[in-house]
C-alpha cells in the first residue's frame, strides 16, 4: 500500500523496503535543460561540500512539500541562477527514475529556452554552456545520464 501523505522532510515512503528493510524515501528534484539561442544547454558543477561535489548537473532543485515542480523549479533557479523564468515558459520533456542507496529519486526535466535576467552563480557553483553532443564529455551524477542521450537526439 503506498504511503499518501509526505514525512516531515518532504519525502514519500515507497512502498517496498530498502536495502535495511525500511521504506525507501523517493525525493522529487526538478530540473531544466536550459538552452540558448545557439543550441547550447547549461551544465552546473556540484561545488565541493555538497554530495556529487564536482559532477556536472541540469540545474534545479528539491520540490517543497505543497510545491508544484514548476514553482520549485522558478524558485531554485532565481536562488541557484538569478534568473527570472515563468512557469509558462518550461516545457515537460522527461524525467529521470533513480534509485541511489539510501533514496529514490525522481526528477522531471523541463526545457526552458526563455528567461529574463543574467546567470550568475549564486551557490558556488561553476556553470558551463555545452553543445548537447558534448554532454556526455562531462561526468554527471547516475540519474541524469539517461537525460543526456534524449537532449541529444532531440536538439
């Protein structure tokens, strides 16, 4: 039976156990493929401190409990970027389904080619516009290496 309500840190209980035989928590992470006018998509390298510290991401961030993916993700990427995006402008385009030790996450991914504001990295982290054929030239965490070859054929 799937638990219907979120814990106190914001994630869901799944109904199977995990490898300690508790429930594994699924935590939702939305993310952007954001894309220039040259066809180039932003990469953001973890900073040293955080888990993954320096793999190369999609950025985005933690779903709030109560938030929609959307509004997480307009928030995350004013904090993260400075950037100003409308929910209007991302586009659905995929998700990512990972099971990690000790989570599970699931993470839909968004295209955004419209914004208004210049990137600055707010969170210490080194940003890099990269051709989508060039993606997979940068180590990325295990559940956004499957986004790689979709952007690709798509772009």
């Amino acid at each position: 039976m799937p638990i219907t309500d979120p814990d106190s840190d914001g994630c869901w209980g799944a109904p199977f156990p995990g490898k300690d035989g508790g429930p594994v928590k699924t935590v939702l992470v939305a993310a952007a493929a954001l894309i220039d006018a040259d066809g180039r998509v932003l990469i953001a390298k973890r900073p040293a401190g955080k888990t993954m510290a320096g793999l190369w991401e999609f950025p985005g961030g933690k779903v709030e409990v109560g938030e929609l993916p959307e509004t997480a993700l307009v928030r995350e990427l004013d904090e993260e970027l400075g950037i100003d995006i409308t929910e209007t402008c991302l586009a659905p385009f995929t998700f990512a389904s990972h099971a990690y030790d000790n989570f599970h996450l699931l993470m839909p991914l968004y295209l955004c080619r419209i914004w208004r504001g210049q990137m600055t990295p707010r969170e210490g982290q080194e940003l890099k516009w990269v051709q989508p054929v060039r993606l997979g030239d940068y180590p990325m965490p295990p559940a956004d290496v499957p986004l790689v070859a979709l952007l690709r054929d798509y772009l």
